[in-house]
C-alpha cells in the first residue's frame, strides 16, 4: 500500500511540473511606439501574436508611447501595433531565455484606413454615426486653448470665434462635450491642447447628442499619476481689460483633483449714441434727439472651483463646486436730449446702472458603459444666485429710481439612456427637467414683490434605424411640458411636441446628404415674466408679460457634406417657420409710451449656406464660409435679406503661426423686429509656442477709427433710428501670455466647469 500512494504521489507531481514547466521561466518584452515626426503614440493597441498569427497578450502603450508585456515565453512572436490616423506594422520578436527590449518602432501617417473613411491629405475620418477629426501636429501646437484648437481644425460647417467661445453651425449653436461631459465656455478655454487626442464631430447626432443641432466632443488622453501648475494672462491694448486664471492638477490612479480660479476686469468709455425718435401719441407728437456726451462702463468677476474626477473604461463620474462673483459698479452716460413737436426743449439726461451678483453651485456627474452595449449617464446641477440691481435716471430736476434685490434657486436633472442594437442600430431614451424659483423686491419709484417658479419637463425617445451602408434614419420624438406661475397669476401650462428626423444617404465614402425635418420650441425668457412697470425716462416705460406662448419651431432642410482631395465641404438648404415668436412690442398708455413683449408673430426663413475648408500645405490653410437668409413676417408686413460672409487663414511655421480674419458686413432683423447694420469686422494674430510657453499678441479692426452699428424700426405709435460707437469695437490689441509647468508624469489639462454666468430673472432696461 504504501509502494503504491509513493508511486501515485511521484506520478501526480510529474504531471504538474509537465504543465509548469514549460511555462516557466518568462520574460518581458518592452519597448517605444512612434510617429513618422519622432513624436510618442499614446494609447496605441499592441498585440503578441503566434507566427501562425494566433493572439497571445496585448496592451496599450501609455501616454509616452511605451509599452511593456510580462509573462511571455521563449519563443518565435509577432508584435503588431496599430493607432488612428497610421499604417499598422508587424515585427518578428524571439524570445531567448533573456528579456527583449524592442528598437524603437516608427508608424507611418496613414491616409486611408480600412473600415472607415479618409481623404487623403484629411485627418477627417467618416464613421457610422459621426466624424473624427485627428489634430495634427502644427494644428496643436499652435492652440493653447480648446477653442483655438477647434478654430485650427478648420471644419467647414462650425464657425468658432475663439475669442467669445460662441460656436455655431447652420442650424444654430454646437454643443460642446469634454469626454462625453456637458461643458461650458471655461471648461474648452482650460483644455490643453496636446492632451486632446481626437475631436469627435457630430454632424448628425444620434444616441446621447441625440437633441443637439450638432455637437464636438473632446477626447482626451488620460493619465495615472503627475500634475500641473498653469497660469495665463491677456491684457487688452486701446482700453484697460484682462482676463487671468491660474490652475493646478493632481492625478493620482483613475482619480484626479483640480482647483481653478481667476479674474477678469474691463473699464472703457461706454456705448456713446446718436439717436432720433418720433412718438405718436393719439392728440400729438413728439420728435426727440439725444447724444452722448461721455459715457463710462466698469466691471469684474472673480470665480473659484474644485473638482474631483474619477474616471475608468466602464465609467466617468465626477463632483465639482464653484463660486463665481460678478460686478458692475459703474455703467452709464450723461446725454443731451433736444425735443420738438408738441413741444419744443433741451434737457440733459444721466443714466446710472450699478449691478452685482453671487452664485455658488455644485454639480455631480456620472457616466456608466453597462454590458451589452448599453449606456447610462445621470447629471445634477443646483445653484444659488443672491442678486442686485439698482439704475438711475435723471433728466433736469426730475429723478427716476429703480433698486432691485432678487434670490433665485435653480436645478437641473438629467438621464439618458442608450443601448446598441442589432445590425448597428440603435435606441434610447432622455429626460430632463428644469426648475427656477425666484423672487424678486423691487423699490423706488413703484414698490412691488415678484415670485416665480418655472419647471420644463422633456422627455425623448431616439431610434436609429440602418437600412443599407449607405442608407440611415434617425427618429427622435419628445415632448416638451412648461409650467411656470406669477405670484397672483394664474398656472400657466404649455404642451409642445418635439421631433428631430434625419434621413442620411451616402452615395460614396467621399459624400453624404441628410434631409432633416425638425419639431421644436423655446420657452420664453424669464426676465419677460412678470407683471413689473419701470420707468425708462419720463415718456417711456417698460412692462413684462406675464402671458407669454411658447414659441413653436418647424424646419426642413437639406444638406450636403463631401470633400475632394484637399476640399472640405458643406452646403445647406433650409426652410424654417417659428409661430408664436417672442418680439418687442410698443403701445400708449396714459401719455406713456409702454415698451413690451407680445408672442403673437410667425417668422418664416428661406436660408442657403456654404462652408469650404482647403488645406494648401502642412502650414497654409483656409476656410471660407457664406450665408444668404430671407426673412418674412406676414402678421406685421415685415420682410429683410440677411448676407454674411466670413475668410480664416493659417499660416504655420516652426514655433510661428499667423492668422488673418475677417467678416463682411451684414444686415439682419432680431428679436425687438429692428433693423441692425454691423459693419466689418477683421483682424490678425500672431503666436509662439515652445514647450511650456505660449505668447500671443493681436489686433482687430487695426485701421477702423469709428466702427458703427446702425439700427431703426417702426413699431406704428414709435419709429426711431440710432447709430452706436464703442471703444471696445474700434482700433484694439492684445497680448497673452500663458505658461503650464508639470511636475511627475505629464498629465492632462482638465476642464474648468465654472460656468461664470449669473442666472437672473430682474427685468432690466437696456
């Protein structure tokens, strides 16, 4: 017995150390992944294959492009490695009893890529449900922030004005994301560009942009440890602003910490007017004259924020809280007013606004990739706004007073939800709810007090349907419920629905056409709710409407998006009708002139736009882009043709970039049924970028001395027409600096969630 468990023991150990064995002793295999321009591959897939091409291991290489592989046995492999924009490669590896350090391996730039669509000389590659658009290397290094980034990119249907942050396409603004994150102006203006790994264009949004008119998500390397320290400043030339922030990150694993703050200021001589107005009351006339004397304007903003981000494959989550303090000690001008009509006298005038606010917030995100191809992401915004306003307005002996102190709660909720069917369909659904509780004391010449809750509920439901490689159509009904009451009022309910419908045809890798058909509305502004009455000068006055519709909107369009060789293209056709549109309004009123609003006209526009994008060389660009708009007002007998054209051009060399821009002169109808004339507008910059610094210095308007804007209209008891200048809009420059130092492994520059605008629902004269 005990012969035969000795023999049994020594059998089973034999068999172990036969399976063991062979796979011991291992070894590593590791080494550096690159570009054609010597510079790191982050994030590029690696595979360890058999020679019969059988899969091993494989990894990714980090954010310096290096890679490693543990735990391989001798023998004969195959590395294969592969990242957008590059010809993939496979190498012969041996391993021999010894760990292998692979010579560093060069990728070269890629101009066609299976599965997806590139045009050669394009980094714009076309996939199913969107296009990636991959920087190059003088489109980052000439950008210091995500916006100019953007604006290099040079992407024919996005207009990006890199100094305001406002981006738009046809159909209206783009909405911004910051790896699937809502973001906001500061958030692109902090984003570092090198750590941009691809822009994700949406140009027929579906899933979670499902209700976007179109949307760019940045997506960014992420990395495990390290921080950074960042400050810039841009100090204006011709009058006194600036804008400077300082940051710093911490990256510790998937988690990171991030702190922001910053301040900005601008004093200028104000807004001076030349303005002629004739008011018809039922008996007489009046014809007034007024210009500026002098006219003066100051105001800052300082805001804090810290944020905690946690951020792995299957999820995003993050928590962020911000402060943001926003004065205006000083706005106004002393004019000259000359009447005549039913009487005739000089006076002089002088106007006062003095204004501040305070918002703190928080704001939790959270972003989920469940099995199955599913998607959940829920957001929480709540914030608190504390503010004041107080104007004043004189003419000879006689004093108008207005003071106003206001809190207002606001919070924002949302959820969507997405899952990838079948043959590369899609369905989800979306909700989001928005509520504002504000009450307003007002004082002076009427006292009064102001409460007002508003709450809009939508719900969506998004479908993709993929009839062929070339044929696909996006559904995405909703509903949209408004309630909002006045103190004293009544409820106010309004049901609205929604619909967004896009039929995509691509008839070739190089083409594609959507024809669209849209459902929509917009709830009227706060600030116009409310039953308030005040003065504007002693023959006029404003009034809210506490009975505002909410306007409907329907469109058709049409649109074309190809490129041909170096060309980049979009054209766009579209009908829009907007019913029960939202305008200014002007009626008499016991010896008054009663400035108001009225929801009671349709807006009809027949639109053609074009957007060309051509890329000379490596360091020449340019872009193109022109708008032809007819607008008609049946109810008011109201028509305009609206023309606008715009010209970007780059010009890259080594640490160099120049830019020239410009923008026509156009004239458009808004929403107080005016007539506005801007005039051209044109500048120029030049930059330095070298490892951690970036210097910048521009112009705009550099020749124009006297920049005016024209506007008039004629609401039947009111006609006026007026010529405005500003020093902000004349003869300018600039000049930014901005230096980023990192310490540990580099990491990425985060996102500044302060959105450092202040709600307010305080009706304010303009």
């Amino acid at each position: 017995m005990k012969r035969q468990n000795c023999i049994m023991r020594i059998l089973v150990f034999s068999i172990f150390m036969g399976y063991i064995l062979p796979v011991f002793p291992q070894y590593t295999i590791k080494g550096l992944l690159q570009g054609t321009e010597q510079t790191a591959l982050p994030y590029a897939s690696v595979r360890l294959l058999r020679t019969d091409s059988t899969f091993v291991s494989g990894t990714v290489t980090d954010s310096l492009g290096c890679y490693r592989l543990n735990q391989v046995s001798s023998n004969d492999y195959l590395l294969a490695f592969s990242t957008i924009g590059y010809k993939p490669q496979i190498i012969s590896v041996t391993v021999s009893n010894v760990d292998v350090t692979v010579p560093t391996v060069t990728l070269e730039s890629d101009n066609v890529m299976l599965g997806e669509i590139v045009v050669k000389g394009s980094s714009f590659i076309r996939k199913e449900d969107r296009v990636l658009v991959i920087p190059d290397k003088q489109q980052v290094k000439h950008a210091n922030t995500g916006y100019d980034l953007l604006y290099n990119l040079m992407i024919p249907s996005i207009d990006v004005n890199k100094r305001t942050g406002e981006v738009t396409t046809f159909g209206g603004s783009v909405s911004l994301y910051i790896n699937g994150e809502k973001a906001d102006y500061r958030d692109v203006q902090s984003l570092r560009p090198q750590d941009i790994e691809r822009v994700e264009y949406y140009d027929v949004p579906t899933g979670k942009y499902a209700n976007d008119v179109a949307a760019i998500d940045y997506i960014t390397k992420q990395y495990k440890a390290g921080g950074y320290i960042t400050l810039d400043g841009k100090q204006t030339i011709g009058y006194l602003g600036g804008d400077y922030n300082v940051g710093a990150k911490v990256s510790h694993g998937n988690t990171s910490y991030t702190v922001w703050g910053g301040y900005n200021m601008k004093e200028y001589d104000g807004t001076q007017t030349e303005k002629h107005e004739e008011i018809y009351f039922p008996e007489y006339s009046v014809n007034r004259d007024r210009t500026t004397g002098n006219a003066n304007t100051r105001n800052n903003q300082q805001y804090v924020q810290f944020k905690v981000n946690n951020r792995t494959k299957k999820r995003n989550l993050s928590a962020q809280v911000s402060l943001v303090r926003d004065e205006v000690p000083e706005n106004g001008s002393n004019d000259r007013l000359d009447y005549s009509g039913y009487y005739t006298q000089s006076a002089q005038s002088s106007e006062q606004t003095v204004s501040k606010g305070l918002q703190p917030s928080v704001k939790l995100f959270g972003n989920f990739s469940l099995p199955k191809k599913q998607n959940l992401e829920f957001s929480l915004k709540g914030a608190y706004a504390q503010n004041d306003y107080t104007r004043t307005y004189t003419e000879d002996e006689r004093i108008s007073l207005t003071d106003a102190n206001e809190d207002m709660y606001s919070f924002e909720v949302t959820a969507k939800y997405n899952i990838k069917l079948k043959h590369k369909n899609t369905f989800g659904v979306q909700a989001f709810h928005f509520h504002r509780i504000t009450s307003s004391a007002y004082s002076g010449d009427e006292d009064s007090w102001q409460h007002l809750w508003s709450g809009e509920t939508l719900l969506f439901l998004n479908y993709t349907q993929k009839f062929s490689d070339k044929i696909n159509l996006v559904l995405n009904p909703g509903v949209s419920i408004l309630n909002y009451k006045l103190h004293d009022a009544d409820l106010q309910k309004q049901y609205s629905l929604r619909l967004r419908s896009r039929l995509v045809y691509r008839p070739s890798k190089e083409h594609q056409w959507t024809f669209s058909a849209n459902i929509g509305n917009i709830s009227p502004d706060i600030s116009f709710i409310n039953n308030r009455t005040q003065t504007v000068d002693f023959l006029q006055v404003k009034r809210g409407n506490p009975e505002l519709d909410n306007t409907k909107l329907y469109r058709l369009g049409i649109t074309y998006s190809g490129t041909l060789g170096h060309l980049n293209m979009q054209i766009n056709t579209a009908y829009e009708m907007s019913k029960d549109a939202v305008f200014g309004d002007y009626y008499i009123e016991n010896s008054k002139l009663v400035n108001t609003y009225r929801s009671d006209a349709d807006v009809h526009i027949l639109m053609g736009q074009v957007g060309l994008s051509y890329r000379f060389s490596d360091n020449l660009r340019a872009k193109l882009s022109g708008m032809y708009a007819y607008y008609t007002l049946p109810n008011l007998s109201l028509t305009t043709n609206y023309v606008q054209g715009a010209l970007d051009i780059n010009y890259f060399w080594k640490d160099f970039s120049v830019n020239i821009y410009g923008k026509a002169s156009n004239y458009q109808l808004n929403y107080n049924l005016s007539y506005i004339r801007e005039p051209i507008t044109y500048g120029a910059s030049v930059s330095w970028s070298h490892k951690g610094w970036y210097l910048e210095a521009g112009t705009e308007n550099p020749f124009t001395k006297h920049a005016r804007y024209k506007e008039h209209a004629d609401y039947g008891v009111y006609k006026y027409n007026q010529v405005q200048t500003s020093r902000i809009n004349q003869q300018t420059g600039y000049v930014k600096v901005a230096y980023t130092f990192d310490f540990g492994r580099k990491t990425s520059r985060d996102k500044n969630d302060v959105d450092r605008s202040i709600n307010s629902a305080i009706m304010k004269v303009d």
